[in-house]
C-alpha cells in the first residue's frame, strides 16, 4: 500500500511537471524518478509492444549521429501512444558519458511530443521493408532532446 502511495504521488509530480513545461510548444519535458519511469507502463499503449521496441531500436540508432555526441549518454526506456490525445511520451534514461566519476547521477526524463498517434506517423516503411523514424518526429525528438540537455548540469570528468 506504501509503494501505491508512492507511486501515485510520483505520478501526480510528474503529470504536474508535464504540464507546466514549454507551454504552446508541441513538445512537453518531465522529470522522473526511476520508479515513475518504469511504472509509466501502466498505461495502455497505441503501440504494439513490438512497434515500441522498433521504434525505440530506431531512435537508439540515429542517436550516436545526432544527439548523443555531447557530455551525457542516452538509454531509451519506453514509448507510449495515445490515439485520443494524439500524442506519445518517450521515457528515457540520462546518464555521464564514460570518464565520469561513477558518482555521478542519472537522470529520469520524458518528452511528450503531440500530433503523432501510432506506429504509422512515427515510423516511414520503405516498398523494400526498410524503416526510418518520420520527418515530424525526428524533429520533434530533437528538439526535446536539446531542451532536456540544455536543462543538465555540466559533468565534471574525473581526476
């Protein structure tokens, strides 16, 4: 029953914190804790579990070209959908590049990015089978995610 308190006080924290973040911005940022990060499952995806693991797969991939070139290294955790909000939450894991003092922290975040409502809108097949993340959320993708890095503190490396 504590854990269920718990849990639910995380989720209220991080639906409030959802909200108020880049209000008019199609992007939405939240922090996490581990345990509201993982729990997040609990809602019922527009995704197959198998889509979501593709698109994660997809978003991991493109990240060593992109975004994952600064001081912080990305995990992508999960990706949910919602078809009536038109709208998808990515739960990722922020953590120091090596080098860094083990002590160092990680970080729970999510980015909620709008107008995306399934597989179909996040992920371009090619008439050969291959797959791609789509313009739109690409660019979405990016734009939380620069905003979550802009928002970390510097790590400091190790001596």
């Amino acid at each position: 029953m504590h854990a269920m308190r718990h849990l639910l006080a995380a989720l209220v924290t991080t639906s409030a914190l959802a909200c108020s973040a880049n209000v008019g911005s199609p992007v939405e940022i939240a922090e996490l804790s581990p345990v509201a990060g993982q729990s997040a499952a609990l809602t019922r995806s527009a995704l197959t579990q198998a889509q979501s693991k593709t698109v994660l797969k997809l978003i991991d991939n493109i990240c060593g070209d992109t975004w994952c070139d600064g001081d912080y290294d990305f995990g992508f955790r999960k990706l949910s959908c919602t078809r009536a909000a038109h709208s998808c939450t990515l739960t990722l894991q922020v953590f120091p590049r090596e080098g860094v003092p083990t002590t160092a922290p990680s970080y729970w975040r999510s980015c909620k990015t709008t107008g995306f409502r399934g597989f179909a809108s996040l992920v371009a097949t090619g008439p050969n089978g291959y797959q791609s993340l789509q313009q739109d959320y690409y660019a979405a993708l990016t734009e939380c995610i620069a905003s979550i890095e802009a928002k970390l503190p510097k790590p400091r490396l190790g001596a």
